[in-house]
C-alpha cells in the first residue's frame, strides 16, 4: 500500500550474523517489549487521528455542488469531530471497537514466539491509560456473560510471509461496522455483470445507515472458503489490498481487483438516496472489488464496510527500527472556510426544548416533517439492550413502566469513559435497530414516544409510531468526541447502576443535531429513500448559483 511512514522511538530491534547449513545470514531478532509499546501507540494513535485521504474526502463533500444539505452538514461535523479527537483526550468514536491485529510475520525474523501475547499486554495498557471503553464480553454459560473490564480478547491473526519485513496491520472495529458484513453464498449465474450490478444494489442498499456512513465499501467475489472471502473484504475495506494486480493468472488464481467495476458499483450508490445518512449522494467515500479464485460449486459473495470512524493503520519493523504509518495530526486543515461552516449551519433547523412535557414535545415535532432537522436542548435518558430487556421482564411481572421512560425522550446511546475534568467522555448513538423489538410494547405502555439513535428501524416501529403518536429521531452517527465537547453538560446515572457502563442514565444537552426520521403518521425517511419516493431533505444546490432544486 502506498503510505507515508515514521520512525518510532522504540527500543529491541537488533540484527545478527548467523551460520546455518554452512551459509552466514542475518537475522532480525525482535524483543517482546516491541510488540507491547507498539500496541499502545498504535491503538492511541488509531483512536484518536484518521488518514489524511480520508479527510479529504470529507472536505470534497462539502466542496461538492452535487452534494445535498444533509451531505454536507454530515461531513461538516465529522471533520469538526476529527479536530476535536486530535487533542488526544476524546477518541473519535465511543465505540472504541475490537482490538484486531493482522500479522505478516517473515520466518527469518526471530522472536520468542509469543508476538501475540506482547501484543495482547499492549492493547490492555492502552484501553486501561486512554480514554476509550471495554466492551468485549466473556460468555460464562451458553445465556450468560460478562464485560471483561479490559476490552480484551482481542482478535490477533499471524501468518507467515516471505520478504524481510514484519508488517502488522492494527484495527479497532465498532460493532455498528462490524454488523454490516455479509455473506452471500450464491451461483455461477451471478457473474454476468448486469446480474451483479442487480444483486448488488439490493444488498447494498440493505446495509442502511446505522454504520455511520460514509462508507469504505469492499465487496469480493469469490473465495476458497466463506471465511477467507468475508476476511478479504475486511481487508479491502482498510484499503489494504490497494496493490492487487489487476489482471488475473490462469495458472496461479491469484486474486485481482477491478477498477472499472468500483466505479460502477461507485455510481450505483450515489443513487440509491440515502446520502451520508440522512439524504444525497454520499452514502460511499469510495469503493473495492476484489476477485478471488473459487470451487466451481461454491460462488461466495462478501460485503464489508469502514465507517466515519475508520480506524486503522500499517506498522513495519525492520533492520532500521519501527516504523507507523503516518496519520494526519492537523485535521483542521480540511475544514472549509468560516463562512461556508456558517452558512451550512444556518440551514433551517427547529429549536425543540426537551424539559417541556412530553405532550408539547410531541405537538411540537407533529409540526415538523420527516427530514426536518432539530436542535434538541434539554434532557434525555440513555438506555439500551439491557436495560430495555430488563424493563421488559419487570413489566411481565406487572411492574410499572419507571417514570423516566414517560416523561424524556430515550437515547440509545454509549459512554466511552470520562476524562477528567469533563462532562462527560465521548458519547455517540447506537444502532436504533436493536431496540426495535421493544418499541411497541412500551408504547402501548405509553413510554419511548420519542426516541433517538442512528440507522434505520424495523417497519413495526413506523407502525406503533402511527398507532401511538410516537416519533423516531436520527442523529449524525461518528462524532462522538464533538457531542461530548460541545453538547453534553451533564451526565449521571439514574437506575441500575449496577449495570456499568450499560446503565440509566441521564444527559443534559444543548443544541444537540436530530433529523425526524419517523414521524406520528408512521411516515419513515428510509422506507420513502428506499422505495424511490422523494423526499424533500435530499434537495441540491446546483453548480451554478447554489439554489436548491
């Protein structure tokens, strides 16, 4: 891959002459507290700072004419989230994802044999010093588990390669990215590229919104197994097999990939309507495909994506030390001018006081369409899988709906931890999606009339929306460093504490971004995206004077 690399001021890194069968080689011997201090570089680095090509696709959205207001609006804030996540303090996203390491370990660099466990001790210094969030779970019984308090185990793969240099490519993938890769196992009768381009945009378009797009969207297709396929597009979608040829072998089936066809595919999202998340063209930053060879019985199809936060980079170590792929320090640089921040901050917006009662809150959005964006000031609980799954269980026992679920509306949301001295740690949505089982119950019960997340819901939460009078609220998935820094006051815990990091809590917010993405009529902005119908928040200036079509 074609990146920049600097030289890391780590120590064990030696060189030596051996004999072996008669010839004198040198070897490169690496000590156990390399692979340690470059883990928790690694994974701060990665927390905190993204690819400098990835910044730029950001600013080109805004750049773009063809971009719609949403569009901009979106990559306006995840560049002011890059810039708030560069002061090292607030990482990127809350997720702050599975610990993945991918290894290509040359046979003639020594080591003790136990890289993986020097790595493992490096990412729990890491997640123990930063302030970043454990969610890794260790099952105790086939139903039951428990948070590991470590963010560990960690996913760590080591493969043998030929070559001097020891590569390692570092991950931290969240859940709501990691959700969205598929497999499809299909038939020959795919591979005719007007029948590919049909089965791709049907999947693609269901991938939704809830990982944060824009997307690095990999697709492979191909693979000598299920599995390899579905680890190429993890690959790809890092931008990691960038340098595949790009012409096949007939004899040794080596894997190829094609530009022309990501430029189709490239196309093709653009039009699907979803945009970066709430309407335009940008629900893709770019696009890989990759073809692998196949049994002749067996055609699988692996779908991937990176995120807003897309959080990985490349180390090296060889002779002449470690080396890190160099990220972009300076994310302000991408920012466009004061004026056009201003201008795509003044775009209409209605101000919704959330400390008023829940009937006004709800006359009050019944006056707004779906697409419409807010400013939410006020407060909100903060609740998800588990504690819904709890409330459930209290209500089949003929307990009460707690008061809290009726009178705020409910944020599906997570904490990183808290730095000092702060309000709160970074704080973003979590998929709604996963609590879509529980909507229509606690309607009926009167509770979670409004709701906020990001991604889209079941049509059964659309539907007890229309039967209950409730609302759907989406807001911008990725900048989480920036809600914490500039719209969170106060955060505190207000039932199950005994549930950590999972439990009730309460948030005060000001000026808080939300589009209505459900409204009371049961009308849903994916549903009307994915049927065709037009919507009026996926409006575009032209190139020419700006005005909205």
């Amino acid at each position: 891959m074609n990146a920049e690399f600097e030289r890391l001021d780590i120590c064990g890194v030696t060189t030596e002459k051996i004999t072996a069968a008669g010839t004198e080689r040198t070897v490169l011997t690496i000590a156990p507290s390399v692979f340690e201090e470059l883990a928790v570089h690694a994974y701060k680095e990665i927390s905190h700072f993204l690819r400098a090509d990835h910044l730029a696709s950001l600013r080109r959205i805004i750049d773009d004419p063809g971009a719609s207001d949403n569009d901009r609006f979106v990559a306006l804030d995840l560049l002011r989230n890059a810039v708030i996540s560069a002061g090292e303090t607030l990482p990127m996203c809350q997720d702050t994802g599975t610990a993945i390491i991918s290894v290509k370990r040359p046979a003639r660099i020594w080591t003790d044999g136990r890289d993986a466990e020097y790595l493992t001790a490096g990412i729990r210094r890491a997640y123990e010093e930063l302030n970043l969030r454990y969610s890794q779970l260790a099952p105790l019984t086939l139903f039951d588990e428990t948070n590991t308090g470590t963010n560990l185990p960690a996913q760590i793969e080591i493969g043998l390669s030929a070559g001097e240099v020891y590569e390692l490519l570092f991950m931290a993938k969240g859940g709501g990215s990691a959700n969205k890769s598929f497999l499809y196992q299909e038939t020959k009768s795919v591979l005719d590229e007007t029948r590919l381009m049909e089965f791709l945009a049907e999947k693609i378009s269901s991938l939704g919104t809830a990982a944060c797009p824009p997307y690095h969207l990999a697709i492979v297709v191909g693979g000598t197994s299920a599995e390899f396929a579905l680890k190429t597009a993890k690959l790809a979608s890092a931008h990691y097999l960038d340098e595949l040829p790009r012409e096949g072998d007939a004899q040794t089936g080596h894997a190829l990939r094609d530009e022309r066809f990501e430029q189709r595919v490239q196309s093709m999202t653009e039009t699907l309507g979803f945009g970066a998340q709430f309407g335009g063209k940008y629900f893709c930053h770019d696009v890989r495909v990759v073809r692998l060879p196949r049994h002749n019985g067996s055609l699988p199809i692996a779908i991937a994506v990176s995120c807003s936060a897309d959080r990985q980079a490349v180390a090296r170590i060889t002779g002449d030390g470690v080396f890190f792929e160099k990220l972009e320090h300076d994310p302000a640089r991408f920012l466009p001018p004061t004026a056009v921040e201003e201008e795509i901050a003044s775009e209409s917006v209605t101000p919704i006081d959330l400390d008023q009662p829940m009937t006004k809150v709800l006359a009050q959005l019944a006056q707004c369409e779906v697409g419409d964006r807010l400013s939410l000031s006020g407060t909100l609980i903060v609740a998800r899988d588990i504690v819904h799954a709890r409330i459930r269980d209290m209500l089949a026992e003929g307990q009460s709906l707690p008061e809290y679920f009726l009178t705020h509306p409910i944020y599906y949301a997570g904490p990183a931890k808290t730095p000092e001295g702060m309000p709160s740690g970074s704080f973003g949505p979590t998929t709604a999606a996963r609590m879509d089982p529980y909507i229509p119950l606690f309607h009926e019960q009167g509770g979670s009339l409004v709701t906020l997340a990001k991604g889209n819901r079941a049509p059964s939460v659309a539907e007890s929306c229309a039967t209950h009078g409730g609302f759907y609220l989406g807001t911008v998935g990725g900048p989480a460093a920036r809600l914490a820094a500039e719209c969170i006051t106060d955060v505190r815990v207000v039932d199950m504490e005994d549930l950590g990091m999972e439990a009730v809590w309460s948030v005060r917010v000001t000026d808080f971004p939300a589009f209505v993405v459900i409204d009371d009529h049961g009308n849903d902005f994916f549903a009307h995206v994915k049927s065709g119908t037009q919507m009026t928040l996926s409006r575009t200036r032209t190139a020419a004077d700006g005005d909205e079509l």
